[in-house]
C-alpha cells in the first residue's frame, strides 16, 4: 500500500523498518540437501501436497506445490518457477496433505510485533483472508478492528470467518450494536470470548465503502515488549 495516503502519510523523522521477506522455497524448502522439502512434492497437484494462498489481486485461493518434474514451486495453472513467491506477515495459508502422508512439523520463526500491525483492505462487500499477525491468542472482542460496522444483522454487519477444525468449515461471526459476538444460526450466545489462536487465518468481509485510515485493518496489541 503506499505511504502517502491519509492516515498513513510519512512525516519527517519517521523510521521505516525493511526486513527480507519469507517466501515459498525458503519456508516449505526447495528439495536441496541444505533446504529439503517439509511437504511432499509430486508430478502435479494431483499427487503433491499443496500450499494454498489467498490472493487479493485474483480475490481467490491459489494453489502451489512443488514440481518433482521441473524442480520448483508452481501453480496449478503455470509452470513458472514460484520459488521467490513472498508470504507476506498476514497471509492466510492452508496446507492441503495427500493420504498416507507422514506427520510433520511446521516451525516458524520471526519478530514479535511491538507496534500495531497494519493490513490494506477494501470494503462494498469484499471480503479478503488475512491473519491475526500476533503471536498469542486473542479474543473477537479483543480483535477490534479499526470502524467495524456493527449491526444487529449479519447481512449489514461486517464479519469474520473462521476455520473449525471439528466440522471443517468457517463459522462466521458479527458484532450487534450492545457490542457483544454472535455467529452465523446462532443469535443467542455471545461468542466476544472466543479465543483465536495465535497467527491463525481469518476471513474479513467489509461492507460498505472505506476510505483514509479505515482502509487499514488495525487493532491494538495484548501484550507488551520488554
């Protein structure tokens, strides 16, 4: 997003951290001895694990895995190589495993945020995956996003939708206008204590049009840095 926009216009004296970004080889490896696969790379997508992204640009998933056959990350439309794709600190991964895969491992490792993380997003009804970018669990109520629009409606509220590992689908949830959380079928119990574990992907719908400092998903830290 650029800089020079309201609400995020640098100023004399600002400081701007840049950092190497991670990215698909260098994360999930590139089939080297130095850098070996962590998932199983295949013919094609059929037979290979495969690591899907949220694009913002195609407002869709898109599918990768690793080319035993060309030797390095793609698509499953192009066989250009993917190995540089950069995984940004908010991005929404999910990770598809073929039968009869052995257990495995994920570490990630990186710095703790010691100031507000922002995000650009788009409102009229478009909806994006993202991530709660922190390192601890959070709560909804504590995930208070910069202009949430309530409403005592899921059809005018904004919502976010998260994985359920049990029945394997986004429960989707809104806030009424007294503040408190509810889901999708559930208008009676308030869900504003429901833990989102630490980085976990979520799934934003913004209604309406944004514009200056609501064009940025922000919410304020729960922890501190010593």
């Amino acid at each position: 997003a650029g800089l020079n926009i309201i609400g995020a216009s640098v100023a004399v004296g600002d400081r701007i951290q840049i950092i190497p970004g991670d990215t698909l080889s260098n994360v999930f490896g590139d089939n080297t001895p130095s850098n070996p696969l962590i998932f199983s790379g295949g013919t094609s997508w059929v037979n290979a694990d495969t690591i899907s992204i949220y694009n913002k640009s195609l407002n869709k998933d898109e599918a990768y895995f690793f080319s035993t056959t060309l030797g390095h990350w793609r698509t499953t439309s192009s066989t250009n190589s993917q190995n540089h794709l950069i995984l940004y600190p908010e991005s929404a991964i999910n990770i598809t495993r073929r039968a009869n895969r052995p257990p495995k491992s994920l570490t990630l490792v990186g710095e703790v945020p010691a100031t507000k993380q922002l995000t650009r997003i788009s409102g009229n009804n478009a909806g994006f995956w993202t991530s709660t970018k922190v390192p601890v669990d959070i709560t909804l109520t504590q995930f208070a996003i910069n202009g949430w629009k309530r409403s005592n409606s899921i059809f005018t509220a904004d919502t976010i939708s998260i994985y359920n590992p049990i029945t394997s689908i986004n429960d989707t949830y809104f806030q009424r206008m007294d503040g408190t959380w509810r889901k999708s079928g559930d208008n009676i119990s308030d869900y504003s204590n429901l833990t989102l574990p630490a980085a976990s992907g979520v799934f934003i719908l913004r209604r309406g049009s944004i514009s200056g400092t609501s064009s940025f998903l922000t919410y304020n830290l729960t922890y501190t840095i010593n």
